[in-house]
C-alpha cells in the first residue's frame, strides 16, 4: 500500500517536475525575445525560472527514486554474489535512507523559519521564496520515503524500485512477491 502511494506521488510529482522544466523554458525564450525587440528585460522573468528550476528539480528527485533514473554504478554489485549483494544493497539504501531523512528535517526546519519570516527575494520585485523552501522539504520527504520502501524491499527478497528501468512491472496489482527473484540486487550510486 505504500509503494503504490509512493510511485503515485512521484508520478504527479513527476509531471509537476516535467511542466516546471516546460516553464523554465518558456520564462527564458520569452525574455530572451521581449529583450532583443525593446533592450529591456521582462520583469520577474528570472524569478519565475529560478522557481520553475527548484520546483523541476525536488519534486523530480521522488520520481528518479522510483524510476532508477539516479545515476548508479554496478561495477561491484555484479562482481558479488547474491547474498553479498543484498548486504551492500542494505547498506547503500539504509545510508540513502537516513541521508534523505536528515535532508528532509533541516529542509523542514529552514522550510518552518522562512515561512515565519516570510522570507522573500529582494531584486525587481520581492519574490516570496518561503514556498520553494516547502516544495524542497517535501520533495526530500517523498524521496526519503521512496528509499525506506526500496529498504523494505531488498530485505523482503524483491527488488528496489526501478531496478528494471520501468516502475509499472511493480506497479500491476499482482503483487505475489515473486518479482525479479535470485536476480542481483542494485544498490544506489555503488
């Protein structure tokens, strides 16, 4: 139950990171175009961009997680046996965990300080950047928890999220615990 809560999050999570991207580009292009045509700058074009970018980074940070998008090498994972690669999986994704745990509650607690506050951007305009320090925190905590079920699930004998590059094998409803059994565990970055 909750790593069907945890893929559709980063699902949307995903989407939202996907349009953000969509946004930076669309901010950048048209001041880029209102510049060449009057020599001026649109206003809050740079604002909206930075805010797009850590909008399509943090909430984009779940759904690599669940994707197997991060960046991992198995140059000594493959070398291991079954046994010893579970064991380094359990290491490497408990490490995960407690990074993205530690992340999540300092995100949190400058997240609580900005809002209260009510931190903004001074430039052209006053950019309120008490909100991205939210999306921040609840990026990592997604990302927290999408570690913790990777944990749960190589010391369960299945395998981590994304573990064959496409989250909707696991993903089918028929969850008899027999997926990818006896094949080598990946563990991140490792």
């Amino acid at each position: 139950m909750i790593e069907t809560a945890v893929i559709a999050v980063s699902r949307v999570f995903g989407i939202l990171a996907s349009l953000a991207v969509v946004v930076v580009m669309l901010a950048i292009a048209l001041d880029v175009v209102t510049r060449w045509i009057t020599g001026a700058s649109l206003p809050s074009m740079v604002e909206i961009s930075e805010s797009a970018l850590v909008v399509s980074i943090f909430l984009g940070l779940p759904w690599a997680a669940v994707t197997g998008a991060h960046v991992s090498v198995s140059l000594l994972t493959d070398r291991l046996g079954q046994r010893a690669g579970r064991v380094v999986a359990t290491i490497a994704w408990t490490l995960c965990s407690l990074t993205a745990a530690w992340f999540t509650w300092t995100t949190c607690s400058r997240a609580l300080a900005s809002t209260g506050l009510n931190e903004v951007r001074m430039g052209l305009v006053q950019w309120p950047l008490w909100p991205l320090r939210w999306v921040i925190a609840v990026g990592f905590l997604v990302l927290t928890l999408a570690c913790v079920v990777n944990l749960l699930r190589i010391n369960t004998g299945r395998r981590p999220f994304g573990a064959d590059g496409d989250v909707t094998d696991d993903d089918n409803g028929d969850d008899n615990g027999d997926d990818n059994r006896g094949a080598p565990l990946p563990a991140p970055g490792i």
